[in-house]
C-alpha cells in the first residue's frame, strides 16, 4: 500500500505554537480518511440515499438540511439538497457504495484524494472559524454532527460538527495547504497544538 | 501629581506610572488615561491647529466626537494620522504628535492664515483659484498650479508610505440581540435580554464599559453609579450568552440586520499579544438591536469659542469624575440648559473654583439656583458670553446680558477672569446607527433635537428599538427604564413591571433654551474640525444656498473625521434663522457610514497583504525542489522551466521541447479541468453540451469536444473520457474549468432539470503527467503493470487502467504536443511516487521534464487552440474548428452560430507566422500591410502567442488575421511600437509541424 502524500506537510509542524504559553486553546490536525466519497440522489430518491447510507456506513443520518451523523470513524452529512458526504478510515468506501447506490437512486464519486479534511478541536474552535466563515458555529444552530457548505477565500468548504467544539473541513486539496496555514495563523492569537 | 490631578477620585490607577511622548517631550501618566486626559493633567492644553485658520485649539470634548486635538500615532515607521486624543489610550512607549502645524505647535508660521480674515471664507479658494489667467496658467490649470501650497496649509494630519505591519483581521458574529452603547440604558437592556436567555452581544467605544455612569456622579441603589456599572459588567461576563466589546465602535447599519463594529484590540498595548490583531472588523448579524448609543452635547456659538481651555461641560465633569483631572482652577460655565449646572457642582467638589454659571435663559429654576450657589458660583441669569480673551490659553472671558427671546446683547460688557470656559448648548441624540437604518428624525422642539423615530422592530430590512439618551431620554432613571424594556422586547419577551435600581440624581430639566448662537464681534465656530463659523453659514445662505446638503458642501461644515458630531444642529439651526424657517423645514442631512473613521486594514482583514489563494498541484513541491521556476497561472503555479544553470528562458524551454520531440518529456497537467458527469442522461447532456457527438463514444475511449456560448461563439475545448455507460470525465482547460462547471450547473438547474445527470469537480482528485515523444510508450511499457500499452490495446484515445509503482493509473493516449503522446492520471496523493517512478523509467530514454513553455512551444508548431485564441470574439469556423459542428444534433449555440457576423469573411482567423527576419515576435503586436514603420496603421490581426520552434529553427507565432485562410503564402508585417518591434513575417497555416499527425498517431 503506498501511503498518500498530504498536501500540508512542508507547512504541517507538529508542536505548540503562537501564544501557548498560557495553554493551547485549538488543536490542529488532518484527519486524512482513506476513503471520502459523494452521494447525490435524484430528486425524490433522497430517502433511499440514506438508507444506503446506513446499509454501507451503519450510520443513521438523519434527514434534513445539512443533516449528519458521526460515530468518531466514520462520518457522513448533507452539503446540498439530495447530497452528502460520508468519509470512513476504511478505504473502498465508494466500490461498497457503487453496488449499494443503483443508478436508479443516485451517483457515487470517489473524492478521497480530491478533498483534504483538516480538524479544529477546543475551546476556541469557533472563535477562530469565525474569522473565516460567515456562519453560526454556535451549538445551539449548528449542532454535533450538522454540515455547512460554506466558502472562505474563494474555497468552498464543507465543515462537519464532529463533536461539541470540534470541526472537520472539507476542502479541495489544491487549497489546502493555503487553508491550512490561513487556520495557522488565525490560531496564532489563542495558542495551537498541531497533531 | 501634577496640578490639575486630583489627589482622589477618577478611574485611573495612579500607582502605575505610564511613559510618552508628545511632539517629542516627554510625559507621564496613568493607567486608564486616554492621551487627552494625560496631557491636560500635565497642563497640556494647546493639542492643535485649526484646518483653514490655523488658530491654536485645546480639548473640546472627552469623546469620539473631539474634532481640534487630533494627533498622530507613530509605531516605528508607521504613522496613523487624525486620532481624537480623547480616543487614545495612553501605553509606555507611546508616542504621539500634534498636526497641521510649522514649524511647532506653540509656533505655526501658517497662523498668519487668522490675519486674512473674511477673505478665508467659505468658497474662498475657488472663487479665488478657479479661473483666472495668470500668466500662461488659465482656469483649473491655476488652480493645478496654487493646489499644491494650498493643501500643504490646510488640512489634517498626513499619512504614511511606510508599510503597515499590523494584523488585522475579521470576525463574523451571529446574535439575538445586538446592544449599541453601554451605557446605563445599554448595560439594563443587555441584562434584560440576557435575562430571557437571548444570545446578547454588547457593544461600546469605550474602553471602560458603563458609559455616563462612569462619570455623571449620580448613586444607583445608593452606591455610585460607576460601582453599579461595574457590578453589572461582571454579572455580564459571567454570562455564556453574553459577549461584551468594549473598545467596539458599531460604524454601520446594513440591510438584513447586519451591523459592522471595529474593534480597537491592541492600540492601548505597548505590543500586541502573539498572534493578537491591531484592529479586528466585526460583521455582525442580529435578530434584533437595541440603539443605546447616547447623545452629545453641543458647543454654543459666539465669538473665540474656540480658543484653549473653551471645553463642553460634560466633557469637563467626565475628565474630573472619570480622569481625576481638572480642566482648570478657575471655571466659569454658559449654558442654555440645566445639565451644565451638575457639571460646576462636579468640579467644584473636584477641587475648581467656578467663577460663574452664565445662563441665557431669564429665570433659571429654584433647582439650579441652588445648585449653583452649592457650587460656589454667581449665577449669572440672561447673559451670555460674547468674546474670550487670551492667547494660546484662556485667560478671560467678557459677559453681557442678552435677551433669548430676540438675541439682543444690551448693557454694558463686563470682563472675567477664568482659565477654562465650559459651554453646554443642549444634547443631540446620536441617531447616526438610526439613521444609517434608513430611519427619517423627527425634530423634537422641546429637546431642540432631531429624534429618531418610532420603533422599527417590525421593518422589513432593520429590527431596532432605541433606549435612553438616543431617544432623548436624558435621565438615568427613564434611560434605565427604557433600555430593561428594550431588552426585553428584543429578546422577543412581553415586558412585565418590575422594580428597576433607584437612581439619585441632580435634579434637571431636559429641555434647553433654544438659543444656539450668540451675535457679536469676532469668530464664532461653528464646525471647528473644519474652521466654519457662522458667517459661513451666513454667507452660503446669502450666496443663494437653500438645501442643508448644498450648505454643507459649500462650507464643508460636517465634514472631515468628526462628521459634524458636535455642528450639525448648531450649523442647521443657524441656516434656519439665515432662511426665516423652521429647523424642521429644513431638514437635517442623512447619516452615511462609517460613524467613525475605521481603518482600511481592517476591512481587507486576512487578506491584507495576501490577496488570494494560492492553488498548488499535488506534485508542486516536487516542481521546487528540482529547479522549477514557478509560475503563476490564475491562482494555480505551474513550472515554467526547469533550467540548467547559466540557461536563459528560451535557451531552457528550446531544450526541453526539443528533447520532447527528439526522444521523451514529460508534463504536469494536473491543473486541467476535471468534471465528473454521472447519470443515465449523462450522454444526452454532453451532445448538447458539445458541438460534437458523444453518445456515441464507445466506454474506453475518450473523445476530443467543443463547446460554444448560446451566442455561438466558442467558450472551451478538451478532451472528454468515457469510464462507463453512465460515467465520463470531462476536462476543460485550466483556465476555463470554473467557468465551465457554473455553465453546465446552470444548464442542469435551470434549462434542462429533467435530465438526470450529475456534475462534480474532480480537478482535485486526479493527478496528470502528460508524458509524449518518440520513446513515450517504450516509457509506459517499462513501468505499466496490469495492462499493455500497445497501440492494440491503446489506440489513439484510447483508455486503459493499470497500475505504475503499485499504484492504480488511468491512461489515455492523447496528445496536445503533437508527439506520440499519453496522459497518466492516478489518485492525487499518489501523484508523486507515479511521477518519480515514470522519471525513473525514463531515464535510459533521456525522458526530460518541461513547463509550461514548452508546452506553449509546441502547442504553437502543432497549430492547437487555448484561451488566447478562444478568446470570446472567436467562432469555431474562426479556429479552423468548423469540422467539430455536428450537422445532426442541436447543441448549445447552434441556433446562434450562423448569425451573419459570425461567418462573414473578413473575421480575424487563425494563421501562422514566420519571422522573415529571424527576430523574436510579442504577444499582442499587430500585423499590418503597410511596409512603413514611421506609420504603420491599418492592422489586419494580432498575435496571440509566439515562441521559438527548434522544430522549425524559426520565430514563429500564431496570430488571429482578417480573412486569415486566404491570406497563406502572403506576406505582412508585425508592428509592435510599444517595444520597438517591426518587420517582415510570413502568413502560413496554424499547422506548423507535422500537419498530417503521423507522429502523433504512430
């Protein structure tokens, strides 16, 4: 198996940095799932598209806009009407979705090597996406598990509440390392892990 | 201490001992102190020079509205010019300078300006500079000629070249109730609305949050009310639901409730935090605002009320109460109403004599009487103050009684002694947020105030309520009552009595005379940021000027950083008596945005000094580190070339095409469009989306497509891959690949929703090395696995997948050199180890990396189209491409494409060029008929791009020609005067090299 190259690692420094002397306050990281796949349903088949969800994943995704679900490996929410990403540690995750999802449903892309998911995690998660992202991080309109389709920069991004002050990004690979670094220096203020 | 320090009191800390400079001399002063309250303590009080006149001014106000004692910040090599020193927090190592002055403050060659008396006045300069003859100089060319020396002497402060090596950034908030000011008002409507669990932010310019409680002296719950605020601000820290802003101006009310706030992070720090910003933009989205925002006293006009040591009232209590400093020992006061009267008790008890309390008014109350005999002053009833006396600091002032029912001075002048003249001229709220909101004031004629109107919970666009002194309630204990009430409401909660804190407070009446102008000899200002008196105002009215808009651009007043905080009524009130109307009649001007200034760095916030994003190939670190020189490419870089040392550009990028063609090369492609179309109409779409047919394309095989606009015209061309029945790749080129994807988006969505077809971008996901020349498929076939790579099984477009250095690959045989040539894509984090196992197969063919120069080089010898020819004015016939346009299918600019300027001949068509004279051609230069250099005109096209060949061993070029295709054989010239550029070329096909495609096909 030959490992993927990240896009970040000239600019991936694990350690503490910015103004950590007084604690680190965001923590840093690519979570870099084998597999991150798309789903998009025809109109009216969004409902099986979510069964298929659940057959593939075991995930219970439930419906909605921006709806989603994370079991801490494997994720999946909806970006846009009909459409949603699931990312899994497993690779394959789109050959188990392409027998699941019939044409008659939907189609499957496979983007594990399009997209990069960088993860925010602490106290200061919000505080720092918000200077990028004209959204409400707070809890209680964005809720753990929910998507946002977002853009900052002129990336579009797609962000997951993986957990209460945790958030995974989804962004184009070629824009990630700009994103990533962008986050960097935004976290200098509150102190940052990278891991 | 200093002598105007007081032993006691204020909110400044005087065991810590700050260090600064002003106009180089040093000082020291407290924490809490802002540099106007430092200065004054040390006995500072000449801080400016005036714009037009130069006068010497002190200390107007404590606030933001202050418009004489404006400075400059140094921070190294930056300088930010026009800061209020009311605004600035003093920090050790600040350091300041006054402005508009020559050489010093205390000697201002430029006050010679005063001498020129009426002739300075409104519309002096253009009366005066535009249009006569002097000399050779006629008209706006005088004025050209005099702008210079007349904007060296007027004017603010001056910016800055150096770069600003601040940080600044954005931040976007979401809130239910958005509270504007601090105050009392402010601080009980955030309490409310936090109270029924609304997400509360609260905002106010202030350092020190708790706005007139701060300052006024009055007791709330029998404690002061300072304590009171500061009790409230921690209950509201301790809130989740509450974020406070102090050191937050709100400058502007946008549509949908979006509110903008600078907040000042670290100008009050020697150094800023790590990481921590100078300034930060808020952009704030509320459910709804509570407008707590307070009013601002206005001055009184009558002759020298500008002179040093002539200050508000309020601004005097508050630098006594909140500064522990004293504007002077000896105070006289002239008011029209009972606010002023608190202030002389204020500092009285702050340790002032105060001479006297001048009152316009005949009969002030029993209260104010009272008041003023516990501040030790003679009451002096129906007088007014008609001239001040000193030089750079008050001395004196003179009285003499005055009748406010016509505004006559009778009686005899009398003189008195004082070292500071506090003036109160009534309140005007401040409605600037209101009125930015699209709020129309209504004036009130017992406040002499412009109000904002009614509640607008319920608009459309802007939710507000407004509390306290912003709607003219002026005492704490209606300003409490009000903001508890609007808090509530905002939240959305139905208001229920409850016992609000009790507040002792001076007695006074609101209401003030309405007497805004004192008549008699000498200057009296009226905006004193931009030195308009009222004669000014007079004279604007006289010179035919009716509407408050053209009053204000002809005198300027209301002008400048201050906006007319303090002038706008006074100015109005008197163009009204000018006018014979009433105030409402004629009008008030609109508040527009920002309320204050704000710094430009702020709104380019992350992207200051980083303008875009850059986009990067999955092998672009491999690029840099094997002496690629990069290159920009819209946000993508690309190699250019990769040079040897001591090669020139062209000597680098004739190496590499020539290796190509000669034995193997190989290319990042990875920036090509790549769109993924899935769905069982998938087929269907990409023949209306193609001028050719793709239904038709077997799964395997990939296809070359065109596309035009709806106007027929052509928009983008690439190859597109068939994977499955219902699965292609599509690929645009690099430039065109967002374009592309909004086309066919907009398509799907809008014009043809029945298809069932789905568009993803995969640019992203695919890595692409285009590896092309004669050793190409000896290449692949020594470092493929899982397939054979023959011509058998990979035909020209053919498709196959296989497997290079244990990682999956598709390959397509496809070339854009014009070589034998194949595009290897695989997963893009693979992309590297896939590109360093083909350079490692390559190497016994003396396989070559090559940039994008090369590839133009020998795109251009084969003739191919990019975005410089698909440029928006070409048509496929235009391109040569007129075999692409199926006859059997419609497709999108099909219906448009025969229109009869699009097939007339004398279109510009695509051609080549050779250089007869052996010399580089430009991008861009003409070509014309004419063989006359001095004068070459008539172009007949342009070129669009131009290299080099080593196949031909020529300077050639493509170019865009009127009636190109008949034009081949004959000869023209290029013209490119710009650079110089002139000579003999010759017209040929765009099909340089190897026309027929032998090489390519094998």
């Amino acid at each position: 198996m030959v490992e993927r190259q990240s896009p970040l690692e000239p600019d991936f420094h694990v350690g503490s940095h910015g103004n950590f002397e007084h604690g680190v306050e965001v923590i840093l990281t690519e979570t870099r799932p084998d597999s991150i796949v798309q789903l998009a349903a025809w109109p009216g088949e969004e409902k099986m598209l979510i069964a298929a969800i659940r057959t593939v994943t075991g995930l219970a995704l439930p419906d909605g806009a921006g709806a989603g679900v994370s079991d801490g490996v494997k994720s999946a929410f909806g970006f846009a009407p009909g459409k949603f990403i699931v990312a899994g540690e497993a690779e394959g995750l789109a050959d188990a979705f392409a027998k699941v999802v019939t044409p008659v449903i939907g189609t499957v892309t496979d983007i594990s090597h399009g997209r990069t998911a960088i993860r925010i995690a602490g106290p200061k998660a919000e505080w720092v996406l918000s200077k990028f992202f004209a959204i409400d991080f707070a809890l209680t309109a964005f809720a753990v598990g929910a998507g946002r389709s977002t853009v900052h920069h002129d990336i579009f991004a797609q962000i997951q509440r993986t957990g209460t002050d945790q958030f995974d990004i989804y962004v184009f690979r070629s824009f990630a390392r700009s994103v990533w670094k962008a986050l960097c220096r935004a976290s200098e203020e509150v102190g940052y892990d990278v891991q | 201490m200093s002598p105007r320090r007081t032993d006691t009191g204020g909110r400044i800390d005087r065991l810590k001992t700050i260090r600064f400079t002003f106009d180089g001399t040093a000082y020291t002063g407290h924490a809490g102190d802002t540099l106007a309250s430092a200065l004054l303590a040390k006995g500072v009080i000449l801080l400016g020079r005036s714009f037009k006149y130069h006068r010497p001014r002190g200390l107007l106000t404590a606030g933001v509205e202050e418009p004489n004692a404006l400075v400059t910040v140094l921070k190294g090599e930056v300088r930010e010019p026009n800061i209020p020193a009311t605004m600035v927090e003093i920090h050790d190592g600040l350091v300041a300078v006054s402005q508009n002055r020559f050489p010093s403050l205390a000697f201002d060659i430029n006050a010679v300006n005063q001498l020129g008396g009426k002739l300075l006045s409104a519309g002096f300069y253009y009366k005066t500079f535009m249009g006569p003859v002097v000399g050779p100089l006629k008209g706006t060319r005088f004025w050209m000629f005099c702008e210079h020396f007349i904007r060296r002497a007027a004017g603010l402060g001056s910016a800055g070249s150096a770069k600003d090596t601040a940080r600044y950034e954005r931040m976007n908030a979401f809130c239910d109730v958005l509270v504007v000011g601090s105050g009392p008002a402010g601080l009980m409507a955030a309490k409310a609305a936090s109270d029924q669990g609304a997400r509360v932010i609260l905002a106010d310019l202030e350092p020190r949050l708790g706005g007139s409680a701060n300052w006024t002296g009055e007791t709330i719950d029998g404690a002061p009310a300072a304590d009171w605020a500061r009790r409230t601000v921690a209950q509201l820290e301790g809130r989740d639901n509450v974020r406070l802003l102090p050191r937050t101006t709100v400058w502007g009310y946008y549509d949908g409730n979006t509110l903008a706030a600078l907040e000042r992070v670290s100008d009050h720090k020697d150094q800023p935090g790590k990481g921590e910003p100078r300034h930060r933009h808020w952009a704030i989205r509320a459910k709804s605002v509570v407008l707590a925002t307070g009013a601002f006293e206005r001055p009184l006009v009558f002759p020298g009320n500008d002179r040093p040591g002539v200050m508000l009232a309020h601004a005097a209590e508050r630098f006594a109460n909140e500064f522990g400093v004293l504007p002077g020992q000896r105070i006289a006061l002239f008011t029209n109403n009972d606010s002023a009267y608190r202030a002389a008790v204020a500092l009285k008890k702050a340790g002032a004599a105060i001479a006297a309390i001048v009152d316009v008014r005949p009969e002030p109350s029993a209260d104010m009487r009272e008041l003023a005999t516990e501040a030790g002053a003679e009451l002096l009833a129906a007088h007014a103050v008609i001239a001040t006396e000193g030089g750079r600091a008050l001395s004196g002032l003179k009285l003499q009684r005055f009748d406010m029912s016509n505004g006559a001075l009778n009686g005899e002048a009398r003189s008195m002694h004082a070292d500071c003249l506090l003036m109160s001229g009534g309140w005007s709220p401040t409605i600037h947020l209101a009125s930015q909101a699209g709020a129309r004031a209504e004036w009130d004629a017992a406040r002499q105030a412009f109000l904002p109107p009614k509640p607008a919970q319920d608009g459309p666009v802007q939710r507000w309520i407004g509390a306290g002194a912003f709607t003219g309630s002026f005492s704490t204990a209606a300003a409490m009552a009000e903001g508890r009430a609007a808090g509530i409401s905002a939240a959305g909660a139905t208001n229920t009595p409850a016992a609000l804190p009790v507040v002792d407070a001076v007695p006074g009446d609101p209401d003030p005379a309405p007497v805004f102008e004192i008549r008699a000899s000498g200057k009296s200002f009226v905006d004193f940021q931009h030195d308009v008196t009222a004669e000014d105002v007079r004279l604007a009215h006289r010179e035919g000027f009716v509407s408050v808009e053209h009053l204000k651009r002809y005198t300027t007043l209301g002008m400048a950083t201050d906006q007319g905080k303090s002038s706008n009524i006074p100015g109005l009130a008197i163009m009204a008596e000018a006018l014979g109307k009433p105030i409402p009649e004629v009008g008030t001007t609109r508040f527009r945005p920002p309320f204050a200034p704000v710094s430009i760095g702020s709104l380019a916030a992350e992207r200051f000094g980083d303008l875009r994003p850059e986009r990067l190939t999955p092998m672009h670190d491999w690029h840099l580190a094997n002496g690629a020189t990069m290159y920009s490419a819209g946000l993508w870089y690309r190699p250019m070339i990769y040079a040897l040392a001591g090669e020139t550009v062209e000597q680098a990028y004739v190496r590499e095409a020539r290796a190509t063609r000669e034995s193997a090369g190989i290319v990042d492609v990875s920036t090509l469009g790549k769109i993924a179309v899935q769905g069982p109409d998938a087929a269907e779409f990409l023949d209306r989306v193609y001028t050719n047919m793709f239904s038709t394309l077997a799964v395997g095989k990939a296809r070359y497509g065109l596309m035009l606009r709806e106007d027929g015209l052509a928009f983008d061309d690439g190859t597109t891959w068939r994977l499955g029945e219902q699965d292609f790749l599509m690929t645009t080129t690099t430039a065109n690949a967002g374009k592309v994807m909004q086309h066919l988006e907009y398509f799907l969505d809008v014009i043809w929703p029945d298809l069932k077809v789905h568009v993803t971008s995969v640019t992203d996901e695919w890595a692409g090395a285009a590896i092309g020349g004669p050793k190409a498929r000896q290449i692949l076939a020594t470092c493929v696995t899982g397939t054979a790579v023959g011509n058998a099984t990979l035909p020209f477009m053919g498709i196959v997948r296989g497997r290079i250095a244990d990682v999956p690959v598709m390959i397509c045989r496809l070339s854009f050199s014009g070589e034998m040539a194949f595009e290897v894509y695989c997963g893009a984090g693979h992309s590297t180890h896939v590109w360093e196992a083909l350079l490692d197969a390559g190497k016994p063919f003396g396989l070559v990396t090559y940039g994008l120069e090369a590839l133009g080089t020998m795109r251009i010898e084969k003739g191919h189209v990019t975005g410089a020819e698909i440029d928006g004015r070409t048509t496929a016939r235009d391109l040569h491409l007129d075999w692409m346009l199926s006859k059997k299918k419609p497709f999108i600019g099909s219906a448009m494409m025969d229109r009869e300027g699009l097939i007339a001949s004398e279109r510009l068509e695509l051609v080549g060029l050779i250089a007869l004279d052996n010399r580089p051609l430009n991008g861009g230069a003409h070509i014309v008929e004419e063989v006359d250099e001095a004068n070459p005109h008539d172009s007949i096209g342009h070129i669009t791009a131009c290299c080099y060949s080593p196949a031909l061993g020529k300077y050639i070029a493509l170019a865009l020609v009127k009636g190109g295709k008949a034009r081949r054989g004959t000869r023209a010239h290029v013209s490119d005067p710009l650079r110089g550029r002139f000579g003999p070329v010759e017209i040929v096909s765009n099909h340089f090299y190897d026309p027929d495609g032998n090489r390519m096909h094998g």
